[in-house]
C-alpha cells in the first residue's frame, strides 16, 4: 500500500505516504486510491481528532506522473483528470478535522498542492527540500488547486512570478513567502510539532472556508490588482513573445479565480489545464526537455555496459574565457584541475574568474566560504605542461589552429597518464583530423562546450572515427559529473550545433543582404522564440569570427577538391568585415552601434543593403529562419552525425536556444507535421534558394508516416 | 428624411479633476441638473415634449452607473415621461450621444431628444470600471491591449513628431483656450455651476494654464515611460516591427487634462422646434463612426471623418472649421497630416490639452464650442472629430441654418 494509516491514543491519525518501489512519491492512481480510501476511513469515524499527512521517503511528494499526462488527446480526459485530483483534496481539507501537512523534504507540484489543502504546512529545514510550482516549466499549470490555493494563502502579486516562474524555494524562504508555516529539525520534532498544532487548532478548517475570508492584498477587482493586471501580459509577453501559453493560462486562472469562489475557481482551473494539456506546446515541451532530457541523463547516449574509471585530474589547456570556465565547473564538481596557459599570469587571471564566481556564490549563500575556498584550491594555475603529469583527462581550450592544436596534443600526451583521455573544446574543426596528430587516436575526443560555461547546461560529444567506446563512456560520465548535459554526435564540420545555429544567423544577414528592413529580421528572429535576434546574435559571436572559420571552411574544401556553396548571407560579412570594418560587439561596432551602453542598430545598414521595395511578411522570415535550422538537422541526421532524436532536440534548446516552445529543431518538423513541413519547405525554396530543399530523408520519412522519435 | 436640428447647446466649465477641483463636490447628478435646468429655463421646454435623453458616461459605476441619464432626468424634475439612456463609447460618446438623438430624429421615430454626457473624474477615476479589455489578460493579451499614452507616443515617433513639436503644439491649445475665455468666446454655452443651496461653485474653465511655456514644459517628464519599459513599448512593438524604440514624449502638459463637467444638446425635427416655438441653429449633415487600429487606439479621427465627409458629400475644403479632439498632441498632428489640414482652421480656441477632457462629455462639448464659433465668425460648415479607446473614431458635420 502507498499510504500508511496509523492512529494514536489521543485520536490522531497519521498518514504516511510510501510508495513502493519508488524513491519519490509521485501522484498517481497508485497514490489516489488509497488516499481517498483513507479519507473514507476518517469522514466515517468521529473519534479521529486530526490527520498528519506526511511521506516515508526524505522527499514529501515529487509531483504528478507525466506518462499518463502525455498521451491524453482529448480536453474532456484532461478535464476530469485534474477535477478528480481536486475532488480528493476538497474532501481532505473539509473533512472536518485539523490536517496537518508535515513534509520530511521537497513537496513540488502536485505535492505541493497536496500541501495547500492541508490547513498547516511544516517542513523539515533540510537543504535540499524545496518548494514550489514548477509545472509552467512543462507547459502545465498546477492543475491540482495549486493557482486558486497559494494566492489565497500568500496574496495574489506573491503568488504570481512563484506560479508564473515555477520557482523552487528553500525551506527558510518558504517560510517566509507564507507558504510553510513552521519549520521542524527533524522528523520527530516534524511530528511533535504536528501534534502539538492539532491540539491547539481542533476546529481548523482552511481559511478560505470562512465566510469572512479575504483575500491578502485583495481579490482581483482590488484597485492594486486591477492596475498590475492592466501589464502583467504585457510584462509576461516581453518574456515569452506570447509563444508559451501555460503562463498566459495561469494569469488567468489567477485572474477569473479570484474573482469568484475557490471551487468555482477550481473548476476554471481545470478548464485552462486541459486546453494546456492537449495543446502543441505542452506535447513538445514533454517531449523534449521531460522524456528525451530524462533518458539522456540516463544514458541513453552512452555506449552500453562498457566501464570507464572515472578522470582523477583534469589538465585545461588555455586559461581564456573557455578554460577558465571550463576550470570553474570542474572545480565544482569536485575535480582536481591544471589550469595551464603560456604564462603564469595569464593561467591566474584564468583562475580568478573561478575566484569571482566564488564570491558571487558565497553572498547569494549558495555556498559556504569553506566551500568556496576548498573550490579555488583545487585549481591549480600553471605555466608548465610538466604540471599535466597525473591528468587523466586534457581538454584543451586553445585557439581554433590545427597547429597549435597538433602541438599541444603532443606535449600533452607526453606527459599526461598513457590511459588517460584527450579531449579538444574545438567548435568546428573535425575531431577525426585533429587526432590524427595525437599518438593516442582512440583515446581522444571532442569536448565542446559552450559559452558561458558556468552556465550553459550543454556539452557536445563529438566521437572522431578512431574514438573508442571506452574514451566515449568515460567523456559522457564526466559530462555528466560536471551536472551538464551530454549529447553525443559524430564528427564533421561545425559537428551539429556549431553548423545548425550558423544557418540562423546567416538566414539573417542574407534577409538583410535582400533588403530586408533591420529592425523587422531583428523582431522576426524575437517573434521566432529564438533566445536574441540574428544580427545581435552574429553581433555577439563576433563577425570576424565567422569570417576566419568561413575562410577556414573555403580553404579545407578547396584542398580537399570538395564543392563550396557559400551561404548568401556571407556576403554581408565579407563587407562588414573586410569594407566597412564591422567587426562586432567586442570592437564596439557591428551591425549595431555600441556606445555607452547604449545599443542601437547602426543606420548604414540601409545605406549598404538598400531597402526592397516590398517587404517580406514577418511569417516569412520567422519560417525561414526556422525551417533553415530544422532542415540543416536533417541534413546532419541524413549524414550520420547526428544519430538520435534526444540529441538534436536537447542540443538546439540547450546549445543555441533554439526556440523552447517547439521543443527543437526535431519536434518542430513533429509539431507542424511531415507533409505541411515538406509543403513550406519546397515553397521556400522555390523562392528563396535551394537551401531550402526538403532533404530526400524527409520524404522517405512522410511516405512512411513517420516521424522523428 | 427627417432633418436634425440643433435648438440649443450648453455645457459645464470643466473643474480641475482631482480633491480641490471645484467641481469636486458636485455629484455627477446634480452637475447635471444644473445643466438640464439651464436648458429647460433658456428655451421655455415643455419638457412632457422630449422623447429620451441620451447620455455619454465612460465610468458608469457608483454615483454614474444605473443609467445617469434617467436617473437626473427624474432628479432634476423633468416630465417622468422623458425617458433616458445612457451609453458608453469611451471617448467619443458625448459625440455619440449626438449622433444618436440625430438618427433618432433623421429615423423619424422620435421627435425631441436631448444628448450630452457627464463625467465626473475627480469622484469616479478613470479605469473604476475595470473591463475585460484591460483587466481580463486573456482579452488584454488576445487585443495587445497597451494604455493610450503608449500608442500616442508611438504615432509620434512613426510621424517624427518630435518633443518640441508636440510641446509646441500644447503652448498653442493654452494660449488659443486663455484667449478665448477672455474674450468670452464660451459664453454662450457655458451655465455657472452652483452647489444644493445655490451658492456658486464655477463659472469658467479652470484648469488652463496660460503661462504655459516650452521652457515650463520641457521640465516635465514624460508619463509613459516607466510603463512602456515595463513591457508596453515591447507589446506595441511587436505589432509595428519596423520601429525600433517608441520615442516617450507625452506628458501631462500636451495631454488632455483630467477634469470634471457636463454637457447637454437639445435637438429636434423642425417641426418640433417649431412647436416650442425654437429657432434652428445648425442641421447635422453627416456623422460616422469607425474603427482603427487598437493598440495604437488614437489614429481613428481622420478615418472617421473621410467617412463623413463621403457620406455628406463633401470634400474637406468644404469645412470651415474643425475641433479635433486633444487627447495627445500627436493624435491632433496626424489628423492635420492625414487629412492636410489648415492648422488655421483647427481648435481655433484651444481644446483639452489646455481645458480637460472630461471623458463622457467632451465630445458634445466640443460640438457646441464649434457651433458658437461658426456662429461667432459667421461661417457654415464645421467638423467635429475625437479618437476613441478600444480603436474607433467618430465624426460629426454641422451645417448652420
């Protein structure tokens, strides 16, 4: 049984919620049954006198199941699966005894709703608890009381950015925000502090339940509510550009409940849940970043039942921004790191970034000064490879330059464990021919991570021909040691990310090379969900940049006799950078005009890129900004380098913030589906290039009526 | 068809709209029966004669809600056969009221109406009434709601009206309205507003500033900018993609003012003028409503007066003056542009910017301080235009007879 039921000499009863063969209690059939059996239990004897709901396992209740969730099609399913859910936690706060919630640790989502219906909420002050409603994360809302509930608790205006954010609080700062109403040491001082409210409290009900109840700070026809509500969409669609709906829905379960009563509001709740649940966005959130996020993190990508020590120590090549964050998380994580660049001082000033980061972190309290100092002591600056003795994995983070690179692979590998592992930050120069310059090419590897370290979640495996299942292995253990996220692609130009995420920025600048208004791309790729606008964007990642390994691109495929298409969009770099000496954000001067904090798109644009006379519709350019990425995947899956669904979905959200809303560049041709995909497709390339072109695996894909999984 | 006469026009002064005003005191009813006393006083009404009353009321909540317009018809003593209805057109709908006795009569089914409107924004704020529109954020986020300042500043940033431009604009509303007070140009229509035990409380406009000078208005800051960096500008901006910024230059010395006052039209057929023994002042040749973009919600006026012109069959030459209501300066600097007008010919004695825009009422308002003029200058042909929220405009011609 998933609940305990166990009544005391003074008439309380505990129920302790242990699911079987679970680390974490989640809500579900399993959990529903035999709580409303419970209930069925109490409302029938009068001599219980007050309930303890608490969990056996460290954490009270995690959250909803989101299997079951997942395949519901229709409105009405959905419906009445959040009414049902409500129902059992009305009857549990009317039962007409005091509940108390007493929580071990983390009560998220539906736990927490769980908790919201208690009418006395204590936590166990541990540091890993946490608190919060993080279903917008997925595309849901709490579909379980928890947007009528917790502004009736706390107010509406607290209880908006925790509905709204998903924002998970440590036990003190739930305490504060009202959520929790005590907080406990451990688990016996958790249950006498229970007991000890029951008996003070024998007629509690929820507030709510009180004819006089007022909302704190209000209902939603208060003056202060009314004038927050006037922006709040506005405010909310500044952030989402109105692409997520969960947040829009929850505004107004917020909105329309407070208006009325809770179980009105309840009932309105479920409503909004269920056109959530069936809708677009949530499938493709649930999709990605909950199914596919979940089985790479556990392994998915890893070569199977292969065992790989896990690295001792590892040596950072290069103490520029890369390495130096790359220092950082390792540090974190434990590791013992060589932080080596060609001097002494360029090795610290390298360090000190993992210092600043330190500090940051101590005054946010994220971390203890003992903590913080065992960190930066286990970063050791150096200016010697004799120092990279006893590393058992080398990432170098050095200039993107075959010789540089070939040369301190050697010098490494001179030094460094003979089983130990080789791995280059390169982000575009193909692994395969890299190693070839190693003595150890099974032993190396591409480790591309992603700016800025400290936090992009994302790190791109790349495996070069000779790269044996073990190197892999052991690379994705300590991706995932170092709390990142590994996808795992095989070698060839700009690998995936690095090759998709250009076809974005150069998607454009050859709009710009059209004669495309600037502001109107730069509001297109905005309208698009991309994270920043193309021209920012290329701004950002610098134009020279993207001259030198375009250049570097020419020049290898020159030598290598291969065909050379050069994107239209070079054009407009090639004159950025070598006429009108445009180089980007860093030399203050790109595509906008930097000064003084002051961020403006430069006026010569339209003197350079004339206007044409008749714009593109914004659709237009969203989609060409779009389908050129999700058919450069293609391309890459076509081509072998990438090789699983999961890894080019997670890689285009985490690795560039391809749109989140359409849960990557994969689950975007799922989304709109094969056939209307391949329809714009063609339509586009008839008018703006061949690049457009639907690859022949997309049509094989359609005739089949499959899709990308 | 029948014709519609205008008998007769009066209106309140406008009270500073805030505690002090000296219309503060005064509910919206009894300003009102101050009005519908002039009235029935000035053309010796047999009021048993008046159909309805219509009346404009953009917050009809508490002291103006359960239709003011029966409710001070009934208060201020008239025949309780005089109906009342009272309607909401945001801005527009003292201008409203009008056109709609006008199609009453023009319709033939009524004889004798009187329109106007009230508003009493001191007492009830603007926004007291909530509305889907702005507090429901599934309607404010499905229509891009943003509040009129937003979309005022953004028709000046998209027209290139500049700071000075607009500042100048609003030095010209204060001294034209400072003039014409002076010179008693209001007169006519103005009634005195006098408390309970008829003591007086305001005879004149109060809330002009006459010494308003562009250096007096450079000091002010502007009013929305704070909340278009919150998240406003981004809203209007995503739907005018080509703009980079809106450039904030409104502020509350060139918008309209936040004021108290009432208004009242009495019209008829001519043969129930007749029968009072009236004398027609003006016909209404034309009027139109319209509906324009509503995120912007201000650029309605020009549209909506090509639309009455049309349907007068008149050409803009054709019109010897114009009120074009001053809710922002930009939103009077582009139905100059659009339609390109004389600026000579427009708010010949200042508008709201410089004496309020007491919202229900402004509009009947602004007719009758045509029709004086045109009388004044003996001229003909006068067009009176206001931009309205949610995204309309409305447009009435009078021709004096």
């Amino acid at each position: 049984m998933s609940i305990n039921f166990e009544q005391d000499a003074q008439g309380i009863v505990t129920l302790t919620i242990d699911m079987p063969g679970r680390s974490m209690n989640v809500i579900n059939s399993e959990l529903e049954g035999p709580l409303e059996a419970a209930l069925s239990r109490i409302e029938q004897a009068p001599d219980i006198t007050g309930i303890i709901l608490t969990s056996g396992k460290e954490s009270f209740v995690a959250g909803a199941d989101i299997e079951g969730l997942f395949h519901i099609k229709e409105p009405l399913q959905a419906f009445e699966l959040a009414q049902q859910l409500k129902a059992t936690l009305f009857r549990l706060e009317r039962c007409g005894r005091p509940v108390v919630c007493a929580m071990p640790g983390t009560a998220l989502g539906g736990g927490l709703e769980i908790a919201l219906a208690c009418h006395y909420r204590i936590a166990i002050d541990h540091p890993k608890a946490r608190f919060g409603l993080p279903e917008v994360k997925l595309g849901l809302l709490p579909g379980g009381g928890g947007t009528q509930r917790l502004p009736r608790l706390i107010g509406i205006q607290a209880a908006l950015p925790l509905l709204l954010e998903g924002k998970e609080l440590k036990p003190a700062k739930a305490l504060a925000a009202g959520i929790l109403d005590a907080l406990a040491s451990d688990r016996a001082d958790l249950l006498a502090q229970a007991r000890a409210w029951i008996s003070a409290n024998p007629k509690a009900r929820a507030r709510w339940d009180d004819r006089k109840f007022r909302i704190p700070g209000g209902d939603s026809k208060h003056p202060a509510n009314v004038q927050m509500w006037a922006i709040a969409p506005s405010m909310l669609r500044q952030k989402t550009q109105g692409l997520y709906p969960a947040p829009q829905n929850i505004l107004s379960c917020v909105f329309e409940g407070c208006l009325l009563d809770i179980e009105t509001g309840c009932e309105i709740e479920s409503r909004y849940f269920a056109e959530l649940a069936v809708g677009q966005v949530c499938k493709n959130t649930l999709s990605s970043l909950w199914f596919q996020l979940n089985d790479l993190k556990k392994g998915a990508a890893r070569p199977a039942g292969v065992k790989a020590p896990p690295f001792q120590r590892v040596g950072i090549l290069g103490a520029g921004m890369m390495g130096a964050g790359i220092a950082w998380s390792c540090a974190r994580a434990g590791f013992d790191v060589v932080l080596k660049d060609l001097t002494l001082e360029g090795a610290e000033k390298g360090r000190s970034h993992s210092q600043k980061l330190a500090d940051k972190a101590v005054q946010r309290r994220q971390m203890t000064p003992d903590q913080a100092a065992a960190l930066l002591s286990r970063i050791h600056a150096s200016a010697s490879v004799d120092d990279l003795a006893g590393c058992d994995l080398i990432i170098e983070a050095v200039f993107e330059d075959r010789e540089l690179k070939a040369a301190v692979t050697r010098e490494s590998e001179a030094v460094m464990d003979a089983q130990g592992v080789f791995a280059s930050n390169t982000s575009t120069l193909p692994i395969t021919g890299l190693a070839s310059q190693s003595t150890r090419p099974a032993q190396f590897i591409g480790l591309h991570f992603f700016s800025p370290v400290e936090k992009m979640p994302l790190v791109e495996i790349i495996v070069g021909k000779q790269t044996s299942p073990e190197t892999l292995a052991r690379a994705f253990d300590f991706v995932l040691a170092i709390r990142k996220t590994p996808i795992v692609v095989n070698d060839a130009r700009g690998f995936y990310t690095s090759r998709v995420f250009g076809t974005y920025v150069m998607e454009g600048m050859a709009l710009l090379a059209e004669g495309m208004d600037p502001n109107c791309i730069e509001a297109a790729g905005r309208a698009s969900g991309m994270p920043m606008p193309p021209l920012a964007l290329q701004d950002e990642v610098s134009l020279s940049l993207a001259w030198h390994v375009a250049e570097q691109t020419r020049k290898d495929l020159a030598a290598a006799g291969d065909p050379y298409s050069p994107h239209p969009g070079l054009t407009v770099i090639d004159k950025m950078v070598n006429s009108l000496g445009r180089e980007g954000k860093k030399s203050g001067r790109g595509f906008y005009d930097y000064e003084a904090g002051n961020k403006q798109l430069w006026p010569g644009l339209k003197d350079h890129w004339p206007p044409a006379d008749a714009g593109l519709s914004q659709q237009d350019m969203i989609d060409r900004m779009l389908y050129a990425q999700a058919l450069e995947t293609v391309r890459c899956v076509e081509e072998g380098v990438v090789t699983r669904c999961a890894d080019a979905n997670i890689g285009s959200i985490f690795g560039w913030g391809f749109a989140p809303w359409s849960g990557g560049c994969l689950q975007f041709i799922n989304a709109i589906g094969l056939e209307p995909f391949i329809a714009r497709a063609e339509e586009l390339a008839g008018r703006f290039g061949e690049r457009f072109a639907p690859p022949p695996l997309l049509h094989e894909m359609a005739h089949e009526g499959r899709s990308f999984e | 068809m029948t014709q519609a006469y205008i008998y007769d026009a009066v209106r309140s002064p406008r009270g500073k709209g805030k505690k002090g005003g000296s219309l503060h005191q005064v509910t919206p009813v009894h300003l009102l029966k101050n009005l519908f006393d002039a009235l029935q006083e000035r053309n010796a009404l047999d009021t048993a004669q008046v159909d309805d009353v219509v009346l404009g009321c953009v917050t009809p909540v508490g002291e103006q809600g359960a239709d003011i317009a029966r409710t001070a018809v009934l208060y201020a003593g008239w025949d309780q056969s005089v109906a009342g209805v009272t309607q909401n057109r945001f801005c527009a709908s003292g201008l409203e009221s009008v056109n709609l006795a006008a199609m009453k009569l023009m319709s033939g089914q009524e004889d004798l109406v009187v329109a106007g409107g009230v508003e009493a924004m001191s007492r009830w704020p603007m926004g007291s009434d909530g509305g889907a529109m702005v507090m429901d954020p599934r309607v404010n986020a499905a229509m891009d709601f943003v509040p009129q300042g937003i979309g005022a500043d953004l028709i000046a940033t998209m027209e290139g009206f500049d700071r000075e431009t607009v500042d100048r604009y609003a030095v010209r509303s204060q001294q034209l309205a400072a003039a014409a007070r002076d010179e008693g140009r209001f007169a006519r229509s103005l009634v005195p507003i006098r408390d309970v035990c008829g003591l007086p409380l305001l005879a004149h406009d109060e809330f002009i500033k006459p010494d308003t000078s562009l250096d007096t208005l450079a000091g002010l800051k502007p009013s929305f900018q704070m909340m278009g960096d919150m998240g406003f500008d981004a809203t209007i901006l995503r739907k005018y993609p080509q703009v980079a910024r809106v450039q904030h230059v409104h502020h509350a010395g060139n918008s309209s003012g936040i004021v108290d006052g009432a208004a009242l039209m009495l019209l008829g057929s001519a043969e129930a003028g007749a029968a009072q023994g009236l004398k027609p002042r003006a016909r209404i040749r034309a009027c139109a409503i319209t509906g324009s973009e509503p995120s912007i919600m201000l650029t309605g006026p020009a549209p909506a007066s090509r639309k009455a012109l049309a349907r007068a069959g008149m050409n803009v030459a054709d019109i010897d003056l114009f009120e074009i209501n001053e809710a922002f300066a930009s939103v009077v600097l582009k139905a100059v542009r659009d339609l390109e007008l004389d600026m000579d010919k427009i708010n010949v004695n200042g508008g709201a910017i410089a004496m309020g825009h007491p919202l229900g009422a402004a509009g009947c308002m602004i007719l009758g301080t045509l029709l004086d003029e045109l009388e004044r200058r003996d001229l003909s042909t006068g067009l009176a235009t206001l931009c309205v929220g949610g995204g309309m405009g409305i447009a009435t011609i009078i021709e004096r007879v």
